[in-house]
C-alpha cells in the first residue's frame, strides 16, 4: 500500500512541474510584449510597466492554483 502512495505522490510532483510551464511561457510572453511595447514607444514605459506586473499578477495566479490543487487532491 506504501508504494501505491509514493507513486501517487510522484506523479503529483511532475504534474505540478508540467503544469508551471504554462505560467512560465506566459510571463516570458507579457514580459517580452511589455519590452517590445517600451522599444516602439518609450514615452509610455511607466504606464505598459504597471500594466506587465498586473499580467505577471494574472498569470501566476494560475501557478498558485496549481499548487493548491496538488495540496487539495493529493
């Protein structure tokens, strides 16, 4: 019965590690978009900033709930 949880409890591992690749891939997407944003018109950079930690914000979320649902169901 030990090894039934030990595999339960492995495979919860690496689905939590699957799923922070989505939040990864996102922040490097707001992040680079934020830069590009900033390249074509510099005068706003303070503005696209607040806006790049509100989608950073967003986006770990997902991150957060991955790791509670690992918790809840494991």
């Amino acid at each position: 019965m030990s090894t039934l949880a030990e595999l339960s409890g492995n495979i919860a591992t690496v689905g939590y590690g699957l799923a922070a690749i989505g939040p990864a891939i996102g922040v490097g997407i707001v992040v680079g978009k934020t830069i590009e944003g900033v390249a074509r018109q510099p005068e706003l950079a303070g503005r696209l900033q607040v806006l790049m930690y509100i989608g950073i914000a967003f986006t770990e979320a997902l991150a957060f709930i991955g790791i509670a649902v690992g918790f809840i169901f494991v």
